[in-house]
C-alpha cells in the first residue's frame, strides 16, 4: 500500500456514496478505476442538465447536453 493519505469528503453528499474514496484508493493504488471516462460523462451530462434545468425552470434533454459536450 503506498504511503499516500487521502481524506475522503466530509460534506457535499459523497460521504455516502464513497464515489471519491473508490476513486482516490485507485489513484494511489494504482488500480483500474471503478467507472471509466464515458461513465463520467454521462453523470456529468446529468448534473449540468439539472443545474440548467435549476436555472432556466425548464426541462433539459440530457442529448442536448451531450452535444455541447462534445
């Protein structure tokens, strides 16, 4: 185990899920990592879709969302 100490989020709603902590024991593990880019574009493409949906109070295809992306 390599001697780099990570401190897993306290706040933000990841405590629960432990999506950074998977992610950071990759890193320093040097281990394949629990979801690859494109799963992390599509939950990208999800939150900026909700957080447009939030400001514009209209409902946002997430396609739309993955075009601008891309």
């Amino acid at each position: 185990m390599s001697s780099i100490k990570y401190r897993p989020m306290i706040r933000g709603g990841q405590d629960s899920s432990h999506v950074i902590d998977a992610f950071a024991r990759s890193v320093v593990n040097n281990e394949e990592l629990p979801a690859n880019g494109e799963e992390g574009m599509k939950s990208l493409n999800v939150v900026l879709a909700a957080l447009e949906s939030s400001e514009t109070k209209v409902i946002v295809n997430t396609k739309e969302m993955t075009a601008l992306l891309q």
